[in-house]
C-alpha cells in the first residue's frame, strides 16, 4: 500500500477468490477506515477472479462511495475480461493498466509488426538422373 496526500494505491496480488477473500475485505476496511478521498485498486498481479472475488470488488465499490471515497480498480488483462464476462465492467470504475501508446510524430500510431509473410515457393525439383550414351 502507498499513500499520497489523501490517494492510496492498494496493490493486489495472486488470487482474488474464497480463500482470499477475508484477507482482501479486511485490507479494504483498515484503508477506508483513513477516509482516503480516493483509492487505486492496482490487479495487475492478480491472475485470476473467481465470482467471489469480483463480489468483493463490487462490495468495496459500494464501501468506498458511502464515505464519498472514488474507487479506481486496475485490473490485468485477464481479471478485466472475467469482470467483462460477469457484466461489471460498467459498473466499477476501471482504469487501464497501462496507457495506450503515445502517436507517432506524425500523428498516427505507432506499427505493429504483422505476420510474417509466407515464404515463396520452392522450384519443383528437377530430375537430374545421368544418362551414359553408349
């Protein structure tokens, strides 16, 4: 956890599920209990969601709005995807976990390599028997 000002960072890591869940309420609770004005829930080290855990999310969404605290969640790829599949999405305040990328120069953003294009085809072999005249 790191504060700054009244904004605190709270870093979460591994599974966020049944057997975690207490532990998370619990940090929760001992950081609302500041009356921050604002918390950033970092998941990007959490791998995996279970139903549970993105209930404790929603609950602390709901925790942190009764004490006028804004609650932004960073989650990995992964954790948004399940919250995406769970349909909360729109309903916590998600945040990227990394920027998009920054335009190019020029205004347009930046290339990506594509595939690797096929290689040619090869020539057909030739047949190349030796024949003796004689």
């Amino acid at each position: 956890m790191q504060a700054h000002g009244d904004a605190v960072h709270l870093i979460v890591a591994g599974d966020l599920d049944h057997s975690t869940r207490d532990a998370f309420d619990d940090a929760v609770r001992a950081v609302l209990t500041g009356h921050p004005g604002s918390i950033v829930l970092d998941l990007t080290a959490v791998p995996f969601v279970s139903s549970e855990g993105a209930a404790g999310l929603v609950e602390t969404s709901h925790r942190s709005a009764a004490i006028h605290c804004r609650l932004t969640i960073m989650p990995s790829r992964t954790v948004e995807r399940r919250l995406d599949l769970l349909g909360l999405t729109q309903v916590l305040n998600l945040s990227p976990a990394t920027p998009p990328a920054a335009p190019t120069p020029r205004g347009r953003p930046p290339t990506r390599p594509g595939p690797t294009p096929p290689a040619p085809p090869r020539p057909a072999p030739t047949d190349q028997r030796h024949h003796s005249v004689g």
